[in-house]
C-alpha cells in the first residue's frame, strides 16, 4: 500500500476573521503550519521519488504547499473549496441574521443544500470524481493539501463513511494518513447520488 496524505491548508487570514470561502493568504499560525507540514513531507517521503503534491487553485492551499521542495505540484480547481455564492466572504452570523431562511435551510439538510449561485456538498461530491479515480490510479504517494468541505468528502471515500456523515466529519484540519493499494477499485456509492 502507498501512502495517500490529506491536509487542510494552514489557517487563512479568512479564517481568524470567521468568513467563508475567499482567496486570503495564511495568517502567521498558517505560516508556521506550512513550514511543519514542510519537514513532515520531506522526512517522510524521502525515498519517494515518484511521490506528487496536489493543492486547489486557492492561495492558502499553494502557499501551504510551497515550502515543500522536492516534489511536482499539481493544482486542481477540483480541489477548491465549496462555493457558497451569495454567501462568500461572510461569517456564519452574518448569514444567520441577514439570511436566516437560507441559514435554516442549510442547517437542516447540510449535505444537500446549496448556496444561491454556489454549490452543495453533492456538487462538491460530484466534481471531485476526476480527482478520486487519478488517485486511485497514481501508484506513488500524494499529498493533498485542501479545503474543509472537500476534505470531509475524500476522506469519506477513503475511510468508508457513509454519505450523510460528510458535511459533519469534524477534526479535518488534521493530517490523515490512508493507506491505499493501487489495485483497489472501490464502490463510487456517493459518486452516483443525485442533487
Ligand atoms: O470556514 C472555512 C471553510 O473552508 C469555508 O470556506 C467553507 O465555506 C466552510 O469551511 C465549509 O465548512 P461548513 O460546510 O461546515 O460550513
């Protein structure tokens, strides 16, 4: 089995202010959190030559991943955060106390609801098909470095939890270590679901 390594980005300037979605770069904790996460990789993956570090197309995820030398970095826009549309840029009480219907909403269905002009964790779910069948077919390790809302989906798939778990799957911003053999094929069963 190869290792495949999920990682949230260090913590944003975003991120201490409480607001959503957004392209901020990493507050100084992130930054300290990069250059960990940097020697970790590194003494990690030394004799892995073939090993690659996927990021999303955000600032705060290729910022995490920039002190790591050594290996090709790959950015996917599949790996940037859900979309919250109208909803980007504001703190969860904002939305609470200006749109308190679409804050209802969400809280009641997390999984299927979606931002107006954004998108759901089904959405989310759905577009990260591509990127779940390249990692099954990688045969080195990767690191991904991502968003809470994806990272709750891939790591969904990988570690088995059933689809209405995801939007709730706490401890993210942890390092998950999954081990992974290359012949594995598993079933897609939150790949088919419809939105
Ligand atoms: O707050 C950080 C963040 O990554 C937001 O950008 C995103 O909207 C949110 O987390 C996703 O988490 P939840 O689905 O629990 O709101």
């Amino acid at each position: 089995p190869r290792p495949i390594l999920l990682t949230r980005h260090g913590e944003s300037r975003d991120n201490v202010r409480g607001r959503i979605g957004g392209d901020t770069v990493l507050s100084g904790q992130g930054e300290v959190y990069a250059k960990k996460l940097s020697n970790f990789v590194e003494k990690r993956l030394k004799n892995e030559r073939a090993a690659s570090i996927w990021t999303s197309t955000l600032q705060r995820t290729i910022l995490t991943a920039n002190q790591i030398v050594g290996f090709p970095k790959i950015q996917w826009r599949a790996l940037d955060e859900i979309n919250a549309g109208v909803c980007d840029g504001m703190t969860y009480e904002e939305i609470k106390k200006n749109m308190p219907e679409e804050y209802e909403s969400r809280k009641k269905d997390k999984l299927r609801y979606r931002y107006p002009r954004g998108e759901s964790y089904l959405d989310v779910i759905q577009r990260l098909e591509p990127v779940i069948i390249e990692l099954e077919r990688q045969r080195a390790p990767v690191v991904v470095v991502s968003h809470q809302a994806v990272l709750r989906a891939l790591y969904a798939y990988f570690a088995d939890r059933p689809l209405k778990e995801i939007p709730h799957i706490e401890g993210i911003s942890w390092l998950h270590k999954l081990a992974q053999t290359p012949t594995t094929t598993k079933k897609h069963e939150h790949m088919h679901t419809q939105s």
